[in-house]
C-alpha cells in the first residue's frame, strides 16, 4: 500500500462490511467471489468494490474473482484488525453492561480489559465476563498499567468529556463514544460516536422526504 | 424548503447535531448563537453550518447569528421529529433490553410500543418499561394493530433478515438494524444500521493510517 495516498473513510467502512460478508461466504463454503457478488450481499455496485480493493493494491483474478480466504486476510491487515486490542470502557449502565458482553467484540479481537464506574453499588461488582467494575477515579492508573489502547464511553452525557480527558490522560488516542454529546479531543486523538438517535432522526427524515445518499 | 432538492445524508446527520448543541445552549440560557459557535461546538467549520441551513431557508440574521430556541424549531420540523415515532424492537437480549431503558429515545419522541423474543423465557415477562415480551410469531399482527412505524432488530444475525421480513409484511417502512449483518430491503423501505465493530475497525485503521474523511 502507498502509504501517502489518503483512503476516504467511506471505503474503510465497506471494506469492513466486505469482511463480514467474505467470513460468511466461507462459513458457507464458498472459495472464491466475484466482485459482482460481493458487491451485491453488500449492497454497493461491483466498480465500487474494485475501486476501494484497489487502494491497497491487486487481489482479485480478471474473469475469476476473489479467493474468499485471501481477500479476508488482506482486509484485516489493511484495517490493522488482524491483532487483538484491549478496550476499557467508562459506564456500566444498561447499556456498559450489554457491550461488556455483546459477543462481537470478542469475536473481533477487541477484548475489554477494564470497566469504570462512579456508583458505590457497582464499584467492586463482578461482571459476567468476570472482570470486576473499578472506581472511575482509578481509571488514569489502571488504563496505563493494563495498556488499554481503545476507550469506551458509554456515561451520561453530562460527564462524558470529563471520561474522555481520563483515557487521554492515560494515553489512550482512540475513543468510542456511545453519550449523544459532542467530545473534543486534541487532532492527534481520534473519536469515533455512535449516536442511536441520529440514525434514527436520518430514518425519519428519510420517511418525510427524499434523501440523496 | 424545495422539495425537489436532494439534500446530502451527511447534512441531515449534522442537522441533527446541531440539533442537540442548541438543546445545550438552551438549557445554559443563550437565546442566540452565531454560527462560527455552533460550528466550533459540532466541529465542523461555519461555512458549513450556513451551507447546511441555507438547503432549507433563511434562518439566521446577519452578524448576529440564529435565534436558539427557533433554529431548533425549524431543524425539528426538518428532520420529522417535531412529532413522536412508534417502535418495536426483536431481540429483548442484552443490547434489545439496554436499547428499550435507554432515556433517549423517549427523550426525542421515539417509543418502543412493543417488544418480541424467540425466547419461551422471556415472552410474557414483563420489562421495566412495562412493557410485556410477546412472541415473535405474533410481531406481524401486532405491529400492525399498534401502528408500529420504525422495527428496531437487536436479534443475532442467523435470523436478522427474517426479522426484517416480518417488520416488513407488517407494513413497517423503515427499520433500524443492530445486527452486525446487511439486511436486503425492497427500494420502497430505508434500512440504517448500527455496527460497533465497523466503528472500531475504523478506529484500528485510523490508528495505523492516515485517513481522509
């Protein structure tokens, strides 16, 4: 890969959804895609798929396609996920609680090492995972020690950036935010947010209206 | 507004943010913004904010900037949640069971009216929300009865599609997908779909690459 090219975000995010969808055509047997196929499981047009595969270099076979199993190993080395991470996450609320044991992230290599909390009552708990809940006040200290690379902020909103400044503190340069608020990091940090109810505004105004994707 | 304008998916996204910093900024009791402020709280530039507004109307004064509690008006009335939203969600696991507790759809109109599972477990089980757990077979009749607009899919993905199907044949238009799977609708229905893992292969890229937005 060119390492100076600039690759749009749009093509890392298919390049995931192509990932999951080659780990299916291979549970179901299947040794080789076209970019026909795969562009439709992933609902994209087959130029788009070449286009994006592209960037990193030449996988497929003209007339033949992709080797399900190859192009699978490329992605997870472009999209640095061929490795393990270790996740900490501030908030164990309904929704800590379901992430700390969504399967998914597991499955992924992206392992939870840590969860905080400010709530005496949870504080010292034992999740189902078997990871204990810590104080949010240990969060700067035991983030460095445990090397975690990845924060998660599933907090109320109100409290979120002050979350967000611990991981930073602890020199940790990524974040997942769930809070619907905005965080502000300094440019060398990354954030990405996963907000429900923007996707849900974006249906809704998709219902009323027409909408150019 | 022009109904015959298509307007980008990333200016309703960002509608909706700004939506949720004028909420802010009312609530610390400023009744005007200028539209530098707002860009800097969104992180986006100002010529943005004009540019997005400016798809829908006139809506701020010159040098002085946009009335707050009007500007939210106006973005609620574009984004079609000056009203409140139906919902019914499949899969009352952990994630299905976080999502129906979780403050902020309520909060921004969106109401789960009902709630299915495969599980013999939980069908009849009460949630905290008072809702009752009903079987998944009666999901087609009963979101029918209950007007149910947007179907919320929370279920593993072996069996996400057909869930989709039944909210489908229910005459429900629009669905929000949490299953790590693509799900096939017909051109006539919207799907958006919400998966952490693709957030976090973005982060893992994003840690190892430069990245263009």
């Amino acid at each position: 890969m060119e390492k100076s090219k600039k690759i749009p975000k749009a093509t890392i995010k298919r390049l995931s959804l192509y990932y999951r969808q080659l780990e299916l055509l291979e549970f179901d047997g299947y040794r080789m895609v076209s970019s026909e196929k795969l562009a439709w499981l992933c609902q994209v047009n087959p130029a788009q798929v070449r286009k994006d595969l592209g960037y990193f270099g030449e996988f497929g076979i003209r007339g033949v396609g992709y080797d399900v199993r190859d192009l699978q190993r490329e992605i997870k080395t472009i999209l640095a996920v061929n490795r393990s991470w270790r996740m900490a996450i501030a908030g164990v609320g309904n929704l800590g609680s379901a992430l700390l044991q969504h399967q998914n992230f597991p499955a992924r290599g992206f392992h939870f090492v840590a969860a905080f909390d400010v709530d005496r009552d949870k504080i010292g708990m034992t999740l189902p995972s078997g990871l204990r809940v810590r104080d949010i006040r240990e969060l700067r200290q035991v983030a460095e020690d445990l090397e975690v690379e990845i924060g998660v902020i599933t907090t109320p909103p109100s409290v979120a950036q002050e979350v967000a400044d611990l991981f930073l503190a602890s020199h940790i340069s990524a974040l997942l935010n769930f809070s619907p608020t905005q965080i502000h990091v300094p440019d060398c940090c990354l954030v990405e947010n996963i907000d429900f109810t923007i996707k849900l505004d974006i249906l809704t105004y998709k219902l009323k209206h027409e909408l150019d994707e």
